[in-house]
C-alpha cells in the first residue's frame, strides 16, 4: 500500500510546476490506495477514510523531515466535524494555499469543508480567462469569483452564509483584489436571480455550482435533483445573449448524461443550448464524480 502511497504522490509533481500547492495527493482506489483519500494544503495532509481509525499503513510512515508533511489531520469522509490532529503542527488559525498562482485561506478547524474544493481546480481556470459580468452562484468562500476578478471580470458572490461571504472577501483581499470593487450579496439565490430578471440585469457567465442538498432560511429545501431545473431557468433569463453557463454537480446518484437532462428540462428550448462536458483534475484518479458542463446558445 505504502508503494502505490509514494507513486500517486510522485505522479502530482508536474502540477505544482503550475504555480499549485493544494492537490489530491491520494485518490483512494484509483491509486491503489484502497478508501484512503488524502488531500495536501500546502504540506498540511488532511487524510480521509471511509472507516472510523487512521490507516495502520501510514501511521507507521517514518517521513524524511525534508519531504513530509508539515502536520497530518484525519476525518471520517463525509464527517461535518473538524478533522482530528494526527502529526506534525497543530493549526491553531487559517493559512493560504496557492492554485495557479492565486492564493486562497484554508482552515482545518471549518467543518465540512477546509475552504477549497480541489476537484473543480480545472474550471476555476477556465473561469479566469473570461470578461464582463460574472454570477458566482452559492458562492461559498468566492473561489470561482477570486479567478474571474483575477482575470478583470466584475463578479458577483451569492450565498446563504455572511461567514463565507467574509471569507471569500478575505481571498479576494490576499491577491490584491479589492472586494469594494466586486459584489458580495446575502441570501436565496432564487430569490435574487427573480430581482436581478425584475431589473432587467444579465451576466455573461453564470456559475452553478449548488451543494447536493441545502435550506434556506424559510426551511425551503434545495437537491439538485429537484430544484436544478428551475435555477437552470431563472439563469436562462439573466443571461446576456453571447453568455455561458457552468453547471456543475458532484451530486453521486446522477451520470452526466442524466444531470444535462435535468439542466435543459429548465430551459425555454433544451434544442437551443450547445453543451460541453468538462473533466476533473488528473490528480482525481478514482471515482469521475463530478459532473461538468459549460453551455451556450446555439448560433442561428
């Protein structure tokens, strides 16, 4: 196991030469590696595993001090707790990571999430190369809206939490870009995609990107096999002409086939709209669960 272990993580050099050093060090099965899945922040290992111990395997790792981890945390997958310390430094505060040359705050004691969902390193990229007006829907901690202001866009970051708006102004305000100069908006993001249609105003690239299951402050509740449809809709209607739409899922009970069903069923014209699948990052060699397409009108 220890082998697979030093090949997989070999195999991730190539993309910190791009200005990276948040990668999926260990993909679990597609490395060989059984269910152990370890995400590296910047030398700061958070290992994740389907069974309630830390792998024996690793536990009797004896790391060169040169190359090892800087500290190792361990959490149930799925588990919304904070990971437990295994090794190495105790993170008392948050610290940056870098993607592509941008920096973002990480924070092992948040929860569910350390603040960056490594798997959609790829389309933040493609994020960045666009212009004009950018919707950043259930923004979260506003790492897609960091690429798009990085590339000169005007962003816009919806989300049901103020703390993770906060957050996403902080990664905003570590690549010198100033949050004044962008838009950081609270609450529903149905509500506020129906104001934006009532003010008449669009966006040249929407970005979906909603949590599996969620519910807002009226216990209204949203899956993305429910409610998809309708938000791929209300988009439609706020879409400038020439503009795209990102949508994307990590939503398991789906294929992509089924989850471009579920997005064109909410258009005026499923007909009119081209689709592209995009791919996940190499260093996610195991299970392809994230389902990406970027969409746009047709030309007549």
């Amino acid at each position: 196991m220890f082998d697979n272990f030093t090949r997989a993580a070999a195999a991730r050099n190539p993309i910190r030469l791009e200005g990276t050093d948040a990668v999926r060090l260990v993909d679990g099965p597609g490395d060989g590696c059984g269910d152990v899945e370890i995400d590296d922040f910047a030398g700061h290992w958070l290992v994740q595993t389907r069974e309630e111990d830390f792998p024996d395997w690793l536990s009797a790792a004896r790391w060169p001090p040169a190359s090892g981890p800087k500290a190792i945390y361990w959490k149930k997958l799925g588990d919304k707790k904070p990971p437990r310390w295994i090794a190495g430094e105790k993170l008392a505060a948050p610290f940056i990571v870098r993607e592509w040359g941008l920096q973002y705050w990480i924070d092992f004691q948040a929860g569910y999430s350390q603040g960056l969902f490594l798997d959609q390193r790829l389309n933040r990229s493609r994020v960045r190369e666009f212009q004009g007006s950018v919707l950043n829907c259930f923004a979260y901690t506003c790492a897609f809206g960091v690429s798009a202001a990085a590339g000169g866009a005007r962003t816009l970051n919806v989300d049901l939490s103020k703390k993770y708006l906060d957050w996403g102004k902080r990664n905003y305000r570590s690549n010198g870009i100033d949050p004044a100069r962008h838009e950081f908006l609270y609450g529903d993001m149905f509500e506020w995609m129906k104001r934006f249609r009532k003010k008449g105003r669009f966006f040249d690239l929407i970005i979906l990107d909603p949590p599996t299951f969620s519910r807002n402050a009226a216990g209204e509740v949203f899956s993305v096999e429910s409610r998809m449809s309708d938000l791929a809709g209300l988009s439609e209607s706020v879409l400038s002409e020439s503009g795209t739409i990102l949508c994307s899922t990590n939503q398991r009970s789906l294929n992509s086939a089924q989850f471009l069903k579920i997005i064109l069923r909410g258009m005026r014209d499923g007909s009119a709209w081209s689709a592209a699948p995009a791919p996940m990052p190499p260093d996610f060699t195991g299970e392809k669960y994230l389902k990406t397409w970027w969409l746009k009108r047709r030309m007549t």
